[in-house]
C-alpha cells in the first residue's frame, strides 16, 4: 500500500498571493510548508494578480464553498484607449479608442454598476463551456476571435468607485459578491464611456473576513518550510465559517453527527436550541470548542452536511 503523502494539518493560511504565479502554484507552495495531506484555496487570482488568497489545508477543505461566496473587495488601475483579448495587459489589442472620458463622466458612469448586473465573463476565464475551460476555447479560436457563446451572468456589485483618474487611466476600489469578474468591470466601462479600457494591475483586498493587511508573503511564509513557526500563521478552521451560526451540541449529539446521523428536533430543550435555524439554513455545530460539522435543518431535523474530522 502506497504510504500517504503529507501530515493531518487543518485550518486556513490568510496568503498575499505575489504577482506572477497561478493560485494553484500558490497552493501547492502553502502545502509544502505545512506538509499538509490536504490543501485547496478559496478563490481564484489570475496569475497577474496579488492578493488575499485564502488556502485551506486539511478538514478546513470542506469549507470552501462557503468562503468562495463570501463578499470581495479590490483595488485595480485600467488604462484607456484599448481593449484586449484577456481584458488586461496579457492580450494583443482587439480594439482602440481615442476618446478619454472626464472625472465627472466616469463618476456618473459607475452609478451604472452598482448592485446585481448582468456581466459578460472575459474570454480567458476558467468558466466551462461544454466541458471545457473558456480560456483553452479562446486560445483554439484565435486572437480576436470572440467566444459569442459565452452568455451573461448576474453579479453584485456593492461599491464602485474611483479612486483617482487622468488622461491615461484611472484606479477603483470595488466591493463585489461571487463571481464577479474586475477585468469585465473594467471592460464595460470603457465601453460605457464611448472609450475602450482594460486592466493594468488588480489586487484583492479582502475575501470574507480574510483581509490584506493580516496577510502573509509567500517569501515569508516559504523561509519558515518544515518550522514550528509556520504554525503561527494557521488560523483555525472556523475562521472561514464567523458568519455562520454556532450551534452547541453534546458528547452524544456530535457521535450521532460524526456517524451521518440525523438530530431529531422534538424536545423542548432541542427545539429552543434549534430556534436559530430556519428550513434550509447552514449552521456549525460545535461541541465545547470544536466544531463537528456543517449541518442543515430539514424537515424538522439537523442534518449533517459536511462532517469535519477534527
């Protein structure tokens, strides 16, 4: 029998992701620090990104999902004048402007795309087509060929606003919810303007509760491979799941949880417990100070969904 690669290390790395490489290559350095068994990240970057980057390691995997739903935020600068074929400075131009639009006609514009939008993907995006990636279906098709089956999609946009601004280019902040794409963003305000834009540098501030300005380098984080000192930097399992209800249970209740078990919400003390919850709702339950699993309630009963070995 192959014997198992890496160690039982579960619990969240808060990693400022550096230009230059993909998210994937960011996880698997994270998982050699740790030598972890187990590690995955909660959000994409492209590559030409720098930013938060949450990675999992262990147990804290099967909590993903919910930290890549969490609310984002960013920063990034666009130069007018040109579009391009990835929507940032990777792409060979696709389409040229001249016109520069003033810092009273941007502020108006970006009223446009404030709450849930419609947004177009960019053509090199990881959205599947048919089972394939859009970016490996743009690379097939050829520069400047538009994929016209890529189809809108709603996004959130919380805040828009700029920053700063010239003849050049301009750099925004933005809070947005899942699935948003800033390189779309800033795409369709060109085009909006009656101008033509595309992004120059991107950096996410913030995914959920994980922010930049608690983050750690990835040179920093790689000096400390193999060290105790790593372990400073892992931050507990729960750390994604703060806005999620806590819901206590006992010694009995977690065995009957940790086992795929149901819990029955029919007693008094159960159902003032379960209070918190509505039908279809996510909660953590947690006996003393570890949490069990992400449970649901349905059709009277806790349910568990994701049982976390801890």
């Amino acid at each position: 029998m192959a014997k198992r690669r890496g160690q039982p290390v579960h619990g969240w790395v808060n990693l400022d992701k550096p230009r230059g490489i993909s998210s994937a290559k960011a996880v698997a350095i994270v998982r050699r620090v740790f030598d972890a068994a187990k590690a995955g990240h909660g959000g994409t970057l492209d590559p030409l990104a720098s930013g938060v980057l949450p990675i999992a390691l262990g147990e804290a995997t099967k909590t993903v999902s919910y930290t890549m739903g969490k609310s984002k935020s960013y920063e990034f600068s666009l130069a007018w004048g040109a579009e391009t074929s990835t929507d940032d400075t990777e792409g060979e131009v696709t389409r040229q402007s001249d016109m520069r639009p003033s810092d009273d006609d941007i502020d108006r514009a970006l009223v446009k795309f404030h709450g849930v939008i419609d947004q177009v993907p960019p053509d090199y995006s990881a959205i599947k087509m048919d089972g394939a990636r859009a970016y490996d279906l743009a690379r097939q098709a050829g520069s400047g060929q538009p994929l016209t089956a890529l189809k809108p999609r709603e996004v959130r946009i919380d805040q828009f606003q700029r920053l700063e601004s010239d003849q050049a280019g301009a750099r925004f902040f933005v809070g947005c919810g899942k699935g948003a794409y800033i390189r779309a963003l800033a795409r369709d305000l060109g085009r909006v303007l009656g101008s033509a834009a595309h992004v120059t540098s991107l950096r996410r501030l913030s995914v959920g509760q994980f922010h930049a300005d608690h983050a750690i380098s990835l040179d920093f984080l790689e000096k400390l491979t193999h060290s105790a000192a790593a372990f400073e930097h892992l931050h507990p399992v729960l750390s994604a799941l703060d806005d999620i209800p806590a819901l206590p249970i006992s010694r009995t209740e977690a065995t009957k949880l940790r086992h795929g078990q149901t819990l029955p919400a029919l007693s008094a003390s159960a159902q003032q417990r379960f209070a918190m919850l509505m039908t279809g709702s996510t909660a953590i339950a947690i006996e003393g100070q570890t949490p069990v699993a992400l449970v649901m309630l349905k059709a009277g009963a806790i349910c568990p969904v994701r049982v976390l070995n801890l």
